[in-house]
C-alpha cells in the first residue's frame, strides 16, 4: 500500500497535487479510517494505462 505522500514522491508533484489526485475519480485509491492508501498494484496499472492512453 502506498500513501499520498508515496504517490506524490513517484510522480514527482506536490503532496497536495497528490491528495487531489488520489480522491479523483477513476483513480485507484481507498480509504481506511482517516488514511487514503492506494495499492501498489492498481497504482502501477493506473501508470501504465495513463501512459499508453
């Protein structure tokens, strides 16, 4: 599981870039309690379907 900040580390944006990113809609994240986790698998999906698009 990855966190907003992971998420903003990789793509190399903001963490706030990445909060609005992860609560998009068609983007694979989930919350859990208070914490929005994006799994690493659908997040490297989502990578690869975003760059052939």
């Amino acid at each position: 599981m990855l966190s907003a900040p992971d998420v903003a580390s990789v793509l190399g944006i903001s963490r706030a870039g990445a909060y609005e990113l992860v609560r998009s809609d068609g983007f694979p994240s989930l919350r859990i309690g208070s914490r929005i986790v994006v799994p690493k698998e659908n997040f490297i999906d989502w990578i690869n379907a975003s760059t052939s698009a």
